[in-house]
C-alpha cells in the first residue's frame, strides 16, 4: 500500500502514536500485506456500523492478518448505542499507510495506532456539558471515533480508542477549559493508566485521597528522540523484564539508562529501595507526559513526589499508579545526551549533560545538541 510522504495525516485532534506495547519485530512487507487484504477503496463516504444494521455497511470491529503483522480497526466503547461513521474508506488505508511508515519503517519495526473521529468527544467537551470526572459523563453518540491499530500477532489485543493513556491527553489538551477542572482531570486520569493494561479512560476515576506525582516537562532537558526513550521504556520496563525485582538507590550514585540519545536517570537524596513496578509506572507516565504526549513538543522531563497537604493516602504497592509511584526524595529524569556512554555511571556524572541537568541548565550547551 504505497503513501505520499508528502501527505500529512492524520489532522489534528487525530493524533498517531508509535509504541512497542503495540508490537516489535514488525516487517513492512508484512503490514503492508496486510493492509491490502481488509480495505476498501473510495472516495466517496460510506457507512461504518458497530453491527449490520445499514444496508451495504461496513461491520467494525475488522482485522487482517499476514505473516506477523495484524491490523484491526475498532471503535472505541464510552458511548452508549449503536455506533455509525461516515469515513471516507481511503481515508483509512492513507492512516494506515502512515502507522506503518512512520512505525514499523522508520521507528524500528514498532506497532502503533492512529484515531479517527476524535473531534465529537472534544467538541462534547467544548460544549460545557461534560463532568468534570469524565468517568461519570453520559457520552452522546456524537462522540464516536475509532483507531486502526498496526500490531504484532503476539501482542495482547488492544483497543487503544479505551485503553490509551494518550486518549484523555489528547481529549484534555484540546479542549478549550470550558468545564473548570476537567483539563487536569482528564491529564490525572491518564496518569493512573498504563498502556497494555484493561482500565478505560471513561471507568477511570481519579480519587482525591491519594499523593500527587509530579511530572514536569523542561525544555532545558533538551529534546530527547522519541524513538530511543521508547527503546529504553520497552527494553527495561517491557514483558518478560525484571517486574519482582528491586533497585537500590543511594545519595549520590544514581542510576543510569540509556538508549542512543535519550538518558534515563534515577537518583535519590536518601537511600531507598525501589521495586521495579514503581520505576516502571513512573517511567511510563513521564513517557505519556513529556516524549508522546498528543500535540506536545517532545521535551525531557522528570517525576517525583510531590503531596499536596490533603493528599496523604498512599496505595498499596499492588495497585500503583502513575498518581502514586515513587517515595519521597527519588527523581527521574529523562534527559537528551548526544555525549557517547562514558562506560559507566561514575563516569557519567562528569559528562555536559549530566552536569547540566543538576545545574539546572539547558543541555542543548552540550556538545553536539
């Protein structure tokens, strides 16, 4: 399925994002394949129904499947009722198109997905009649929008229009704050997700009674590639990596991670110890807030604790989210470094970078950045 380069889509408030949770090892032949199997061609809109109730409709759910790739197109689940779109069908083999260009081909044979239809849920928003929890917002039918989904067959079956955290940034992030409070509703809500796991956006509610995290994005932090912070957030935090283990962290001696450009630092002011749970839900939720964060310049970042005095409650270790992931005193930081890995993390700490960090100074006064 061949695609202009120069063609630019998907159009905001649809958004794509590239992430291995959707998959690794994909080939481009394969996606491509795949691609040509399910969907029809025209100019012209036509029916898209949740279940055959239009004469000569398109059924979603639908999926196509060649070699190790697999495609499904889905709508997301918040509203109530029966689901119909009007799409126009290349509209949806140029998205396609784009995931796998932009995901397998050029970000490392990652899967990815891509929204279309996003504008109903924001306009919902802009209308002033949604919730401010919007777990608790009737969603009308207007608010219908679906994804296509490029994915390794080994990969769980996501739908990510209800599982994404980058869903309710997006939402929150374009509208116009109509709703007071519901913006940075819709920002906490995503901070308790984490993607590949079943909570919905719209079952989320954000309580009041826990600890806040603080998830601050620095320019200053330098630029990060998005596909080398991925890489280090699959390489150490995916399936299969050390999920029951623990990291000690002491004063003075942090952590380093790295990947290419992107350099991932957990340091403390005391000496704590760290399950791998906690890093890897504060990694992942600086991840959606700062590097693929819908509409945001991908920037550096870091999360800590940071309570407000009526939020004491802290969770169980079990049900951590990004609300609630790290202990008082940690840090981590995500951070640019063109600087090639020292060797070691002692070295580390006397690199440009590193030391622009603490300073609080910009990075891009770094060699090469």
């Amino acid at each position: 399925m061949p695609v202009d380069p120069s063609v630019s889509v998907p159009t905001a408030p649809d958004f794509l994002l590239c992430n291995a949770a959707y998959g690794a090892g994909l080939r481009t032949a394969d996606c491509g394949a795949a691609a040509l199997i399910q969907f029809a061609e025209g100019q012209v809109p036509f029916p898209y129904v949740d279940h055959q109730t239009v004469y000569l409709s398109h059924t979603v759910p639908f999926e196509a499947t060649f070699g190790g790739c697999i495609i499904r197109v889905q709508f997301a689940d918040h509203s109530a009722g029966s689901t119909l779109m009007w799409i126009i069908p290349n509209d949806l083999r140029t998205l396609t198109s784009q995931i796998i260009r932009h995901c397998v081909t050029e970000e490392r044979g990652i899967g990815g997905f891509a929204t279309l239809g996003l504008a109903g849920a924001i306009a919902f928003v802009d209308s002033g009649t949604a919730m401010t929890d919007i777990a608790l917002s009737p969603w009308p039918a207007y608010t219908h929008f679906l994804t296509i989904t490029v994915s390794s067959v080994n990969s769980p079956e996501i739908n990510p229009g209800n599982t994404d955290p980058s869903i309710p940034i997006a939402i929150g992030t374009e509208a116009r704050g109509h709703v007071p409070g519901l913006i940075d509703t819709c920002i906490r809500t995503a901070q308790m997700m984490q993607r590949g796991s079943s909570r919905t956006w719209y079952d989320t509610h954000v309580s009041a009674g826990l600890d806040h995290m603080s998830y601050q994005c620095d320019k200053n932090l330098g630029s990060p590639s998005e596909v080398d912070c991925t890489q280090i957030e699959w390489s150490q935090f995916g399936p299969g990596q050390s999920g029951s283990n623990t990291l000690a962290v002491s004063p003075g001696a942090p952590t380093f991670l790295h990947s290419n450009t992107c350099y991932l630092a957990i340091s403390a002011a005391l000496s704590v110890i760290l399950t791998w749970a906690q890093i890897q839900t504060a990694v992942s939720t600086l991840m959606n807030t700062c590097i693929q964060a819908p509409f945001h310049p991908v920037q550096g970042g870091r999360a800590y604790y940071s309570p407000s005095p009526s939020h004491r409650k802290r969770q169980a270790a079990s049900s951590v989210t990004g609300l609630d992931a790290l202990p008082p005193t940690v840090n981590i930081t995500m951070f640019e470094q063109h600087e090639p890995w020292p060797g070691s993390a002692a070295a580390e700490l006397r690199t440009c970078a590193w030391q622009a960090v603490l300073a609080g100074l910009t990075v891009s006064h770094c060699p090469d950045i």
